[in-house]
C-alpha cells in the first residue's frame, strides 16, 4: 500500500513535467532521421483543428514545448535570435495553449512565492528575528 505522500508525488506537475520530458528525449533518440516524418498525416485528433498537419511539424512541436519545460519560457523574439534564421515553424494550437497555461502557472507560482516570502517576513518580525 503506498502512502499518502506517495499517491500525491504521484500525480504532481513535476514528475508530469519529467515524464513528458523523457518521452521527447525517447522520441529525439528514436527518430534518427526526422525528416522521414515529412508528409506522414498523422492522425491524433488534436493535429487538425485548422489543417492536419504532418508528423515532422508534431516532432518540431514536441520539442519546442519540451524545450520550454526545461528551459523556462523564452518569448518568440528571442526565439528567432537564438535560431538564427528567423525561421520557426509554424506553431500549433496545441503549442500555443500550452504557453498560454504555462504562463499562467508561472505568474501563480511567482505569486505565491512572493505572498510566501512576505509571511516569513512578516513573522520574523513579529518574533524579533532579523531579516
């Protein structure tokens, strides 16, 4: 029987993050030639909601987000400037709301790190500990 702890570690956001991480790394040691994936449709629903897309744009896809997790958000700009060429492929929807969400949880979690901050403060000095 596993413990509470172990339920919750579970089904964290990090262990998440890890596991989507791990399997771009699989995917990215799998493919050995990716532009084999050109003019492959693929069929996952969530590729054709505007126009179906092929698999080399989900491979790019899928690396880009996973990219983000590891690394932070990077805006497009300095996206385009670490490129080089100025040429990113076209970003899915998907990629796209996951940004979105990304953001968002970033801003909370700096929030409430800042609110955490600011009761330990607040606490030390109602004990007369120094900052």
């Amino acid at each position: 029987m596993q413990s509470p702890e172990a339920r919750l570690y579970k089904n964290s956001l990090a262990l998440a993050l890890r596991r989507y991480s791990a399997a771009v790394r699989d995917m990215e040691q799998t493919v050995l030639l990716p532009s084999l994936l050109r003019d492959v449709p693929s069929d996952e629903l969530w590729d054709c909601e505007e126009s179906c897309r092929d698999l080399y744009e989900n491979y790019l896809t899928l690396k880009a987000m996973r990219n983000t997790v590891e690394g932070g958000l990077v805006s497009p700009e300095d996206r385009k400037a670490a490129d080089g060429s100025g040429l990113e492929p076209l970003l899915l929807d998907m990629e796209g709301l996951f940004h979105f969400h990304l953001r968002g949880l970033f801003s909370v979690m700096k929030d409430l790190t800042t609110r955490t901050e600011s009761l330990t403060g607040k606490y030390k000095d109602i004990i007369g500990v120094a900052n």
